[in-house]
C-alpha cells in the first residue's frame, strides 16, 4: 500500500445542502445538483493507492481477476 486516505468531498455540508433533496423546491434541486463527484455521496468516501509489483513468470495467465471474482461470489453469498 502507498497511500490511505480519505476524500474529503462532502460530509461537512450544512443541513440545507445536504443530499437529500425531499424539502428542497425543484429550484433548489436544479441549482444545487451537478453531475460530479462533489454530488456522490453524503459521506467522504476512502482512497487507497496500491503500489503493484509484477510477478515474474506470472505472464502467461492473470489469474487475479478469478481471485476477485471469487471473493465476491463468497461475499454475495454471505
């Protein structure tokens, strides 16, 4: 891992602002609303930077993407 962190986009808003919209007017709701990651999320979401090194001979075949698929076959059936 090279780096953690979270993002801090959007947690400190004010009530007003928040993402909820249901007492919003729709004028409010157009003003305020803007298709970016700055609009994703009512929390800060986390980062993490992964500083991947080759494996040698691991050329032929990428198994990794089995080993993800894996995972969240288990997870989803948890």
């Amino acid at each position: 891992m090279a780096d953690a962190g979270e993002w801090h986009i959007n947690a400190d808003e004010p009530t007003a602002l928040e993402y909820g919209s249901e007492f919003k007017s729709a004028e409010q709701r157009q003003n305020y609303y803007a298709p970016d990651a700055y609009r994703s999320s009512d929390h800060d979401p986390l980062y993490v930077d992964l500083q991947l090194v080759p494996i040698a001979g691991a050329d032929e075949v990428a198994l990794g993407m089995l080993g993800l698929a894996g995972f969240l076959a288990w997870r989803r059936r948890r």
